[in-house]
C-alpha cells in the first residue's frame, strides 16, 4: 500500500474518539481545550473582564463553547489565590490555533493580561471517559 504525504496529514490532522455506550460503537471527534485558571488583581472589576471575554468568543467563530466560573467551595490553601476558571472548546487543534492568532484575541490580551496577578494554562486534547447523556 503507497501512502501519501497528504494522506498522512489527514491522518495525523483527523483525531477521532472511540466510545461504547450501550454495547454500541460511537465515533466523534476529538475536541481541543483551552483551560484558564486566573486570580485577577484585586483593584480590577472582574466583570468587565468576563464581558470583555463572552464579547470575544462571540465574536470568533472557531470558539465551539465557552463556559467560566468563580470558585465558592475551595479551601484558600487548596485554591493558592485562584478564583476563577474560563473554559474554551474547539473542534480541533487547528480552530485553537486560528483563535490564538485572530486579531479580536491578540487585541483582548493586551487588556486581559493587565488584569492578571495569577495564571494557570493548560491546552489540551480532550479524552472523553463518560460522554454527556444523549
């Protein structure tokens, strides 16, 4: 069997998920995670960041979702100062890399990085263990 360079770049490009539910077979592509854990500094106005943030992500499309919270249960030591998480999913490796790069993200950074004291990024594909009930 002859494999091309553009036959390999699909399956290296392609990540694709098994899962069995029921006995059954299920194939869905494997999504891409972009995960923040922020403490902000304390004279900014959290809320106008999250704004800032819900504007962004509507405004790109390669943002599958967004979700984001404030932690209320946490242990201050087991928290170490961080108060707040963002979620962002992609379809793809590739749909990060257009969000990271989109004009709309460059400039939001600039404004999101002054508002920081504390930051966690972890980028990462996603290995679905129990998928969402269907």
């Amino acid at each position: 069997m002859c494999v091309t360079p553009h036959i390999v770049y699909i399956y290296i490009h392609i990540l694709l998920v098994v899962v069995v539910i029921g006995g059954r077979l299920w194939w869905q592509m494997a999504e891409f995670v972009h995960l923040v854990v922020v403490k902000f500094k304390e004279e900014v106005v959290v809320e106008d960041v999250i704004k800032g943030l819900e504007k962004l992500v509507s405004e790109v499309d390669s943002v599958k979702s967004f979700v984001w919270g404030k932690d209320i249960e946490s242990m201050e030591m087991l928290r170490q100062g961080f108060t707040h998480a963002l979620v962002m999913t992609f379809s793809s490796k590739d749909d990060f890399n257009a969000f990271q790069a989109h004009p709309n993200h460059v400039e939001f950074s600039t404004t999101f990085s002054a508002a920081i004291d504390k930051i966690v990024l972890l980028d990462f594909p996603v290995v679905t263990v129990k998928p969402p009930p269907t």
